[in-house]
C-alpha cells in the first residue's frame, strides 16, 4: 500500500510541479560606498517594471518615494507583523546584460528619520522585517506584470479588430464597386448586342440601296 501511495505522489508530482513564489534572502547591497547587509530578492521582470510595481504597492499604502542617488526612499514605512517603522531605501537592477528581462530587488533599511549611513544600516538590523516586505509585495509585483501583459495583448486585439473593421468595410465598398460594375458591364453587352442589330440593319438597308441604283 505505501508503495502505491508513494508512486501515486510521485507521478502526481512530475505532472503537476507546485508553483513557488521566489523567497527574499540576506546578501549584501552597495550603500553609501560601502557593502552593507540588505534583503535580497530576485525576480523575473524588468527592474524598471519592478520598481513601477513597487511604487504602486507603496502608493496605495500613502507613501511616496524620492530619489536617493541610485535607491527609491520611503519614508516611515511600516514593516513586518510588529509593524515596525523604517526609512526603506529600494532599488531594482537588472540581472546581467544578458538577463534584462530579470531583476534582483534589494532593501535597505535604517531607523525613521536617521541620517542614510552605512553605520545607521548596521544599527537598524530590519533584514528580516526587509525580507517580509520583498516575499510580501513579489505577489503584487507578479500581478502589475500580468496586468501590462493583458493590457498589451487587449492593444494587440484591439488593433487586429480596428484593422479586421477596416477590411471588412473595404470588402463592403469592393463588392458594391463590383456589383456596379457587374451592371455597368452587363449594360455595355446589351449596348453592344443592340448596335449589332443596328448597325446589320442599316447594312442591309444600303444593300437596298445599291440594289435600286443598279436596276
């Protein structure tokens, strides 16, 4: 019986793979010329659609960020299940040259209103609440990419519908052209027929004609 449970779960495993949210980690992130601990996250998006992303999540949340050299900051965020105040820093960079379309997310954070220090990093600690955050909003990262992604693809249909229009309105005009000319051309034969019989009428009558003068 076990071994038919385990080959049942496995063959249920090879067919349907459980899909994971990527899960932040502690590395390390350039900061103030120094290398300072940081929660890490890597993401399949563009860095730039990531920080749009981001900025969505932390707008709806009422906070804006300004530009810090090459970080976003936030000011006063709350994080984590204590909801514990930070000045977030956040930056998205893109993988490698090669893997523009991926990203790797790092925060750091330090204590509200503290000078931005590497020091001031250290002291705050905040990488697990950093790494809440990250595994927190990856889902909402995840779901602004779909919504470019349809809203691409409605672009793309609305544009194919726009131009199906266009050609179905042409083949209107066409077959209406083609239809008139249908009857222009079936008038020219009856014309023709008619100046035919014309045309072999008036012959005949200069038959006629010749024929009286020679009598």
């Amino acid at each position: 019986m076990k071994r038919i449970l385990l080959i049942v779960f496995f063959i249920g495993g090879f067919f349907f793979p459980v899909h994971s949210q990527p899960k932040a980690v502690e590395g390390m992130a350039e900061f103030q010329g120094k290398k300072v601990p940081a929660a890490v996250l890597e993401l399949p998006y563009s860095a730039d659609k990531v920080e749009e992303a981001i900025a969505e999540k932390m707008a709806s949340k009422g906070h804006k960020g300004t530009k810090s050299k090459d970080y976003q900051l936030y000011r006063s965020v709350s994080i984590g299940n204590e909801k514990t105040p930070y000045d977030m820093y956040i930056k998205a960079e893109k993988k490698s040259r090669k893997e523009k379309e991926s990203s790797i997310v790092y925060v750091v954070l330090v204590k509200p209103n503290e000078a931005a220090s590497a020091d001031a990093v250290i002291a705050a600690g905040g990488i697990a609440e950093g790494k809440y955050l990250l595994n927190d909003y990856s889902s909402h990262v995840e779901d602004y990419n779909l919504r470019l992604e349809i809203a691409a693809q409605e672009e793309v249909i609305r544009k194919l519908e726009k131009k199906q229009s266009g050609l179905l309105s042409d083949s209107t005009d066409l077959v209406i052209k083609s239809k008139a000319l249908e009857e222009k051309i079936l008038a020219n034969s009856n014309e023709m027929a008619q100046q035919r019989l014309e045309l072999e009428k008036q012959r005949l009558n200069l038959e006629a004609i010749k024929a009286r003068r020679k009598n």
